[in-house]
C-alpha cells in the first residue's frame, strides 16, 4: 500500500504541481507583453489562460499533501523533522500561491489598462518565492537528511 501511495503521491506532484509553477512562470512575462501590445487579443488570451491553468491546478494540488500525509503515516514518518519542514514549506508555498500569485494575477487579468509593469514585475517576485519553496520541499523530499532509508 505504501508504494501505491508513494507513486500517486509522486505523480500528483508532477501533474498538479508542474502546470502551476510552469503557468505562474510565463505568466509574468506574458502580461508585460499584452501591456505592449494592449489590442493584441492573442496576447491578453495567453495572460487569461496562463490565470486559469494555475487556478485550476491550485485546486488540484490540494491531492498531493493529501496523499503526502498517507505516504507518511504508512510509512511511519510522521514525526521525521524533514517531514514537518517540508509540511511548513508546502504551507507557505500554498499560502504564497493562494495570497499573492493568484490575487495578482487576478489583478492583471481584470486590469482594464492592463496593470503596470511594477506590476507584473511583483508578481515575478512573489512566482520565484512560490518555485523556490516548492524545488525545496522536492530537495527535502528526495534527499530525506536523518532518514533511515539510506537514501
């Protein structure tokens, strides 16, 4: 059961996770380009998905703590401090996507000028912080320091 677990675990990372920190990447630096171009209806449709992508997979991402903490608890693991580091970082990611990535680009998205530059060039900052949490919940992940494993 624990290998089942593991694996959907796995794959709900690369397949909720993936879309949202790709999607909230380009974002930024398509939104600077419908600000270029504000009657370029193919540039404002790119901003709109790329919005809608990491909304949905917001949403999906919840699966991956979910089966996170099984894995976990099947695995005997619970109290391990790699594992509540990484809980408290898969917290502050989510709370980062949920706070700043997604309210601005809401906000760009609705902007009837098209927002700012300074705008987008926040929303940049507040994507890195959201990427570097996650790439180290997968460093802790894989890397495991005082597990047993020998891993």
């Amino acid at each position: 059961m624990t290998k089942f677990l593991l694996a959907v675990h796995v794959l709900a990372a690369i397949v909720a996770i993936g879309p949202v920190t790709v999607a909230a990447s380009m974002f930024p630096p398509a939104a600077r380009r419908a600000l270029a171009a504000p009657d370029d209806p193919r540039a404002t449709g790119t901003v709109a998905l790329l919005h809608r992508i990491c909304r949905v997979y917001a949403v999906v991402g919840v699966v991956v703590p979910v089966f996170g903490f099984a894995t976990a608890s099947n695995m005997g693991v619970l109290g391990s401090a790699w594992l509540i580091v990484s809980v408290a970082l898969t917290a502050l990611a989510a709370l980062v996507l949920v706070a700043l990535v997604l309210p601005a680009q809401s906000a760009l998205v609705e902007a009837e000028g098209g927002g700012t530059r300074e705008a987008t060039v926040r929303l940049a900052m507040f994507t890195g912080i959201f990427n570097l949490l996650w790439a180290t919940v997968t460093i802790l992940m894989i890397v495991r320091p005082g597990s047993t494993t020998g891993a």
